[in-house]
C-alpha cells in the first residue's frame, strides 16, 4: 500500500528529526565547554609562558572550529529533514482529502474564456491543478498550468514526458528528496530576475580589472616585505595602501550596483545549487530525463559553475564588514578581484544559467505529473490512439479529485456520435462527464489517469457544464450557455476531432423550448469528428436515434431502502425509467407525505 510507504516514510523521518535534535543539543554543549576551557589555557599558558598549555589551548581552538563546522552542517541537514517531513505530509494528504487544504490552488491561471477551467475542476479549490502541484518556483507552476491547457498540442512532446514520469515513478525516495530540495525555495520564487542577472553581459573588461588588482596587490605586498625585512622604507607600502583603498573608494558606488545581485542571489544560489547536485547524482537513465538533464552537464557542469558564483557571493558578502572592507581593499584591491571575478563568470556560464533553471522548472512539473502514480493505487498511463475517427476507451476510470475509498469507477467505449445519459438528481451523470474530461487533460498532460486502461485520440475538449449568468453584461443563464453551444458550432465547422460534454442541455429555459433547442443543438453537434456527451432529465431526447440520429443512450439510477435513496454510481445502457425529485422535495421538507402520495409515481410516464 503506498499510504503506508509513506506513513513509514514519515514515522522515519521524524525519527531522524528527533536524533539530529539530541545531536544538536551535544554540539552546543560541548561548543559551550570547549570554547571557555580553550580561552582560559591560552590566556594562562601566555601569561605563565607555558607551553603545554598553550599547545593544549590550540589543540581546543581547533577542535573548537571543528565542532562549529560540524554544528554548521548540522544546522543544513537539520533544515532539509524539516522541508522533507513536510513534504511527505503534503503527500499522505492526497490520501486522505486534506490537500484540498493546501495554498497553491491556481485559481489566477483560470480563464473565464477557456470554460473546461472551471467545468472540470482544473484550476481552483479542489482542482486537479492544486492536487498536482508541487512546484515552488513560477517557472514551475506556469509550466504545469500551461499543460494542463485541455488542448492535445504536441503528443510527441507528451509522450516523453510520460516516459520521463514513468522513471521517477520508479525513484519515490528520490521524488521525495528533490521535492523537499525544492520545497526550501522561497514560494511562488520567479527565476527570471535571476537569470536577467546572470545573463547580462559584463560591462567592464575583466582582464583590465585583473591587470589593475594584481599589479597594486603585488606592489603592495613587494613594499611591505621590503620594509619588513629589506630594511627598506615603509612611506611606499603606506602609500600604495593609500591608493589602493582610495581606488576602491572611488569605484565604490558602481561596484556596489554591479555586485547587488550576488548578495541578493547567495541564498538562492546554495539552494540550486543543493538542486544540481541531486539531479546531477540521481540514477535517472531514460532517454526522455537524460534529454532534459543535459543542460546541466554541457557545455559546462552547472554544479561547479554554480560553485563558483557561490564563493564569490560568500566573497562579496565579506565586503559588508567595514574593517575587511578596508583591510582587503587596501591589501588586495579586493573589489577590483570581485568585480573582475563576476564578469568573467557572467562571460562564461551567463547565458547557461537559464537553461539550468528551466531544468529544474521541467523537473518540478514532472515531479508534479507524477503525484498521481505516486498516491493512487489504480492508474495507467493513457494510450493515444492514431485513429481517424474519435475514440475514447476507459475501463475503471474515477476522479481525481476525491479519494479512492469515494470514488466508484466506470468504464467508456465512445466513438463519434452522441451520447444522452439521463439520469436521476445526484445519480452521477456530471461526475461522469468530468471523470471522462479531467483524464483526458491530464492524459494530454503527460501524467497518468486514474484508471485501470484509458486509450483516445487527440481531440479538441469543449464543455458547458458550470453555466452562470452575468448581471453586468446583460446575460442570462440560458443566453451563456447558447454562447458555449454557439462557440462548439463554429470549432466544428473546421472538421477537428472533438469531445464535447453537455450538462443539462437548456435548463436555463423553459421544457417546451428547451427540449426543440435541444433536439437541434444535438443534431447539429452530432458529427463524424465528434464524441458528443449530454446530460438531460428530458427523455424526449432519448428518441432522436429513431430520427436517424446516430446516438445511443444510458443512465444512472438509483434504489430505495425506507426513507433513503441510495445510489451506487454506475453507468448503464439505455435510457432511465425512474426520478427522485419529488422523494428529494420531501427529504428536504419542501412537500409533506400526504402530498407526496397523491402524486404520480416515479416512474416514466
């Protein structure tokens, strides 16, 4: 059961977490014992002038040093167990329901002209999109908002990232570890300031700047070994210290503007850095991975460019002390090497940054595509059929969106043409509808579907499920959805393939009106490139294939166990026989027994 890989996952990691807290407490104690005991040996060994003690405080100012390093390290581990223990909490809620709870929702990627965001739960609270995603930086959440568009774009493109999908789904503990990586990114982080940065070219010539730190350093360095112990004059020396700090005076403010960058970048840096070295180590050998990792290997080795630039951020940021500001400027021309340090960086590994970051963007979207195979025990990864005509098959096919435990899976075998479900209220006519549409995004996505087999054709997806009127602009519910139909009218005059899902067909208007729209609608959307799904409590609409109409039919139903209706939420052939309307009005108190008796029964008239 992968619940409970993961619940074993999280019971070891808090395990960890708490063993690295005992560890932690050590370190600081025995800091505090040795940093006390190494002063009082020092300063007594130099005053007794006793040498023993003296070596034995250097000895405790060295394991000092140790236990600081170590503690340092201890600190990193620590911080990236707690990133990885949320991580696998984010996971064990799609188990349990409790990811609908989870901040990033993508409600600012839905578009009122792209109906399938809302009719089928895309973006939003409770979206695929909010279960999918585990991406922290921008450039991850817009790439997998962008796949889950609900349009077939590029099914070569598709396939390798189904490929791609398929190999982490093999590496959970990977998948967890690259995750918790990202996860310490700053959230929504946007990568294209940074990679701005990187990117521009130098402005100065790094030699020039190499040229002039040297030759001061070097001059600076040959008159104070002359003073020292030439017996020269120490006037040079103090007066090339003089220039050199004045030099680095006058350049002060540019040198500023040009090194901002790295001291905002340090964090971040270390923090991709962690990155590369995962991806860089991880056993990932599928074509479709190695395509994408490339980047990161040639032209040239992101972890060590990426190394470097770090350094010298760590480099910069010594600057921001005013006495080593002094000191290394007039020592060392140290801007004049930091200034000529990062152009050369930018002149040779610039314009690779980008191209590391979409790296990880790629990943973070895969990493997303592959939740579903990571916390469902029922999915497939979808066939795409080359087939001329629509084709859509499904077997065992349930909604993302609620837990399996809720789900009831139902089976499809559409061709062109249209089917009409009828149903009673709350039988599963919609949920239907959107199982079918929400896997075939995310099929077109690259991810797994939840199913046991799933296999179509590329086609358009067009719906009018969620209908709503618009005050301000004068629309009504039904005028909205004549404006969806009218829309699904125009797409199939260009003779694409198409699956078009109707919910309710005209509940806006009318039964007299409604049923004549919708016999027209019907035969009109009815179409050799089109698989064509409407739901209807209008069984007139059952009748259309007398009328040469290639449809077919099926429908929900429901039984009853004293005062309840119970459902089991399985699709069958043929039109329904029964409604529940009026048992629901007396559930909900809105009619009385007695008139419930005097009216007709449920059955079909």
């Amino acid at each position: 059961m992968k619940k409970t890989f993961y619940e074993n996952t999280w019971e070891n990691t808090l395990a960890l977490i708490n063993a690295l807290r005992r560890q932690n407490r050590r370190l600081v104690l025995a800091r505090s014992l040795v940093f006390p005991l190494m002063a009082a040996l020092l300063i007594h060994g130099y005053d007794r002038r006793l040498p023993g003690e003296m070596l034995l405080g250097l000895f405790l100012l060295i394991l000092f040093a140790i236990l600081v390093v170590r503690h340092a390290r201890l600190e990193r581990h620590r911080r990236f167990m707690r990133a990885y223990l949320g991580v696998v909490a984010a996971y064990l809620a799609r188990f349990t329901g409790d990811w609908k709870n989870e901040p990033v929702t993508g409600a600012q990627y839905r578009k009122e002209k792209r109906p399938p965001d809302r009719d089928l739960h895309i973006f939003g609270t409770a979206s695929l999109y909010q279960y999918l995603c585990c991406a922290r930086t921008k450039a991850g959440r817009d790439r997998l908002a962008r796949a889950l568009s609900a349009a077939p774009r590029d099914l070569l493109k598709t396939k390798r990232r189904q490929a791609a999908v398929r190999e982490l789904l093999s590496h959970p503990l990977l998948c967890l570890e690259l995750a918790a990586r990202g996860a310490r990114l700053p959230d929504g982080h946007d990568t294209r300031d940074l990679v701005r940065e990187l990117a521009e070219p130098p402005a100065i010539s790094p030699r020039l700047y190499f040229t002039a730190g040297t030759l001061f350093s070097l001059a600076g360095l040959g008159s104070f070994l002359w003073a020292a112990f030439g017996g020269g004059s120490w006037a040079p020396a103090l007066a090339i210290w003089s220039v050199n700090t004045a030099l680095a005076l006058a350049v002060y403010p540019r040198t500023q503007r040009v090194l901002a960058p790295l001291g905002r970048m340090a964090q971040e840096l270390r923090l991709y850095g962690n990155i590369f070295r995962a991806l860089e180590r991880a056993p990932l050998r599928g074509d479709a991975l190695r395509g994408i990792l490339a980047p990161l290997f040639v032209p040239l080795r992101a972890t060590r460019a990426q190394g470097r630039l770090t350094r010298l951020a760590d480099c910069v940021a010594m600057r921001r002390n005013f006495v080593f500001f002094i000191l290394a400027n007039a020592l060392f021309l140290w801007d004049f090497h930091c200034r000529a340090y990062f152009a050369l960086w930018r002149r040779r590994a610039g314009a690779a940054a980008g191209a590391w970051l979409d790296v990880w963007a790629e990943m973070e979207l895969l990493l997303s595509l592959a939740m579903i195979g990571h916390t469902r025990e029922v999915y497939t990864f979808p066939r795409f059929l080359d087939e001329p005509a629509p084709r859509l098959t499904a077997e065992g096919a349930m909604p993302l969106v609620l837990t399996e435990e809720a789900g009831t899976p139902n089976d499809a075998n559409l061709t062109a043409g249209t089917l009409v479900i009828t149903g009673s209220n709350m039988s599963g006519k919609t949920t239907y509808m959107r199982v079918l549409g929400s896997n075939t995004v995310l099929a077109y996505a690259g991810a797994p579907v939840c199913a046991r087999s799933f296999a179509l054709t590329p086609m358009a997806v067009y719906t009018s499920i969620q209908i709503h009127d618009d005050l301000a602009g004068g629309i009504s519910t039904f005028y909205a959805e004549l404006l969806r139909i009218k829309k699904m009218m125009a797409y199939s005059r260009k003779g694409r393939p198409m699956l078009i899902l109707i919910d309710e067909i005209f509940r806006g208007t009318n039964s007299a009106d409604r049923i004549v729209g919708a016999r027209e609608a019907i035969r009109y959307l009815t179409l050799p490139h089109a698989i064509t799904i409407v739901t209807t409590h209008d069984f007139e609409l059952c009748d259309l294939g007398r009328e040469g109409i290639p449809i077919a039919n099926a429908h929900f139903e429901e039984h009853y166990e004293g005062d309840k209706i119970l459902f089991d939420f399985k699709i069958r052939e043929g039109r329904c026989r029964t409604t529940n309307a009026q048992y629901l009005l007396r559930m909900a108190g809105i009619i009385d027994e007695g008139r419930l008796r005097a009216a007709p029964t449920h059955s079909e008239p």
